[in-house]
C-alpha cells in the first residue's frame, strides 16, 4: 500500500470508532492485532473492540480528533486529541460527570491491507487529573 493509502486506513479506524461502527474494524484490523500501552497489551481484534466499547461506554461522546498523521513505510503515527464527558462506569470508576480533553500519540504498524500492531502513549496523569482522581498541581517553584 502507498503511504496515502496508509493513512486513509488510519482515518477509517478512527472514523469507525467516532461513528461507533465497531463492526467496521474487522474489515480494517488483523484478527490477531497487537496492541502496546505503557499499562497494558491488548492481544486481538475483539479484545481491543471491547476497550474500545467500553471507552464508548463511560464516555457516550467521545471524539477522536486526529491532529498529525504521518506515515513512513508500513506504519503511520498520530497524534490524536480525545474528549467526552465521564457519564457511564469506566475502568471501575463511577461516573464523574468531568469533560476530558487529552491528547495521545499512537503508532500503527499496517501489512497486507490491515493494521496488526499498535502502540500508543496516552497522557494520564492529565487525564485522570481531568477526572478529579488525583490532584497535580505541578512542580513546586524551588524545584526547578
């Protein structure tokens, strides 16, 4: 695939999730899909639907918005912002009601027309600082 292809299939997986047309993953993900976090590897295509869902789930407006994508070879990066308002149980914390809005960096590793490999560095210490799980209120001034 050329690198426009590349990213057109990219676009397609977020545009899956936004339109929650989760079905449309198995056209576009491998079966055996891999997929890295600095917390957790999720291993399969209906694994990672069921992240996905769930995500849905605790977030009933969640937006993907891709910021950056940029593809060399067979893979393509992104630089993504996701938002939505904490209104369903998510990762067993109940309901917040807070509005997030972080941003993430996901890499994705595509061969014969599917991606099969992700890795994904998401920024939670904002993100649950967002949700009023933990207070962060940065370095103190003397310790710069």
């Amino acid at each position: 695939m050329s690198l426009e292809e590349n990213k057109a299939l990219i676009s397609k997986v977020i545009e899956a999730v936004n339109g929650r047309n989760l079905t449309l993953l198995d056209e576009l993900i491998a079966s055996d899909f891999v997929y890295h976090t600095d917390t957790q590897q999720i291993q399969g295509l209906e694994v990672m639907k069921q992240v996905i869902e769930e995500e849905i789930n605790g977030f009933p407006d969640l937006h993907v918005a891709i910021e950056d994508l940029i593809a060399e070879g067979y893979k393509v990066c992104i630089r993504l912002k996701e938002t939505g308002t904490h209104t369903g149980k998510f990762r067993g914390l109940a309901p917040t009601g807070k509005k997030i809005n972080y941003t993430a960096i996901t890499i994705w590793r595509i061969v014969n027309s599917k991606v099969v490999e992700g890795w994904g560095v998401y920024d939670m210490l904002d993100y649950y600082k967002q949700l009023g799980v933990i207070e962060y209120k940065g370095f103190p001034d003397e310790a710069v």
